[in-house]
C-alpha cells in the first residue's frame, strides 16, 4: 500500500483542479533525458539505474517514482510508503525542480508543503487492521451516497476482511446434483442477464478493503456487459490494474450492488512497508 502522488505542469494561478477547464491536457514535463537529469539535481541519491522507474530511500520511507517511457514525459507518479514528514522535503522538492504541482491521488486535489492532509491520513491508516469477518453489505437507497449513488463501502478504511468464501468470476449454473444457491445476501452482486442464476466459483480468501486505501489501483479494460449504468459490476474478474499495468482486484461498484474492492489473494500479498535498517 502507498500513499501517491502525481507531478503534472498545471498553469501558475491554479490551486485546485476544480479550476481546469473540461478535456483539459496538462504541458509535457519535458524530454525524458531532460527529466532524469533534473531529477537527479534536485535529489542525487535517486536510484534511476532504471530509467522508467526509479527509487528514492529515505531514513524511514521509500518512494518509487513512476515515469514511464513516454517521451515527452508528460507526468511522474510517486508511490510513497513508510513515515516521516521528512519525506514531503523530496515531493516537493521535485515539483519545484520540475515546475509542477503535486497532486494528491486519494484525495483527488492539489496539495502545497502546508497542506498535506492525505500524507497525514495515510499513515494513520497504512497499518490495515484485520476484522474478525466480512460486515454486511449497506445497500439500501438511504445508505448510498446521494451523488453518486455508491454504497458505502462493506469495509471500512483502515480495515481489511478475508472473505472465505468464492467470490466473482467465474460463474457457473448449479447442477441437480450439487445445488449451491447464492447465500451472500446483502452482498449478492448485481449480474448481466446471462449470468442469472449463476453462482460463484471465484477465488476464495479474496481480501476486502476499502477502495481509497489503495489509491495506486486503476479501472483497466472495457467492461462491456459487466459495467452496471453507474460503474463496474464485479462480474467480469479483475479489473482493477496496479502502476505496471497487472490486473490484481476486482471491484465492484454500481449503483444498485454493494461497494467492495476484492484483492486477489494469488497476486497480492502483505509485506512490511518499513524500509530495511
């Protein structure tokens, strides 16, 4: 889990995004050769040994920066873990250099070296704590957000559950002999018309967390009849990809279903986010 951040050349007056116009594309950073070097006269001891993504150590925290081969750059993502306000000194200290402004991913706005509130709330809640079992799902209309129609999401920030049970893809008619019809009430995901019926035979163990506690995650891939009016339905397997582009959770998050973020118990696995003594 990372607490991330973009670098993006935004124009001198902005302070928040609510300021940009619609279809807004933010100026190049620059040529890559151009980046690396300003890069590494801003913070020398950045690892860039390789060029796409590189990596910077400090006392209690790590950050791996995200450039990618694109060239002309035209944003750096940081993935930042561990703690230590010390470690906004190198943020910003990179934006400066490149002329950019920080955005903070979780938050979804622009933030300055006083206001770092998602900084903050990251390492209150990076330390996830384990429930005993998967909540009840919270789908009824007066629990939904008003706006966007989302139900709260089973699993609160800064909590983890192991559901034990299969869930998602893929789906598959029960047969006479072995009936195993849908148990997972509240919880029961909303399905495209040729999957009525079906029941899960998905991985089991899958790891529920809340969406915001990792920002990192993006929506990969069209999601044709699996995407509800509102957003995914979960029915169609992974579709949540990391920074490398590896398709790692399924989420869920339509506007009539429940609100979970399932990480694949295969291809994630928990690690101590501390840098090494």
């Amino acid at each position: 889990m990372s607490w991330d951040v973009l670098l993006l050349r935004l124009p001198d007056d902005i302070t928040s995004v609510q300021q940009l116009p619609d279809a807004y594309e933010p100026a190049p950073l620059g040529r890559l050769d151009d980046v690396l070097a300003t890069i590494t006269c801003a913070v020398p001891e950045a690892d860039l040994s390789d060029p796409t993504w590189g990596e910077i150590l400090g006392p209690t925290w790590s950050m791996e920066l995200n450039i990618e081969s694109d060239d002309p750059v035209d944003s750096i993502t940081l993935h930042i873990r561990g703690s230590g306000d010390d470690v906004l000194t190198a943020v910003f200290r990179l934006a400066e250099a490149l002329h950019c402004k920080v955005l903070d991913c979780a938050e979804g706005d622009l933030i300055t070296p006083r206001q770092t509130p998602g900084w903050h709330a990251f390492q209150q809640y990076r330390d996830l704590q384990e429930l005993p079992e998967v909540p009840d799902a919270c789908v009824a209309d007066a629990d939904r957000d008003h706006k966007t129609r989302l139900a709260p999401s089973t699993v609160p920030m800064g909590s983890y559950a192991i559901d034990p049970k299969p869930w998602g893809a893929p789906f598959v008619r029960p047969s006479a002999h072995d009936p195993e019809p849908d148990a997972s009430g509240n919880r029961a995901l909303l399905k495209p018309p040729e999957l009525d019926g079906a029941v899960s035979t998905g991985p089991r163990n899958t790891v529920i967390v809340h969406p915001k506690d990792v920002p990192s995650l993006r929506l990969a891939g069209a999601l044709g009849v699996h995407r509800g009016c509102c957003g995914p339905m979960g029915t169609e397997g992974r579709n949540m990809a990391c920074a490398r582009g590896a398709l790692v959770a399924t989420l869920a998050a339509d506007c009539l279903g429940p609100h979970e973020l399932h990480l694949d118990p295969i291809r994630v696995y928990a690690y101590n986010t501390e840098p090494k003594a």
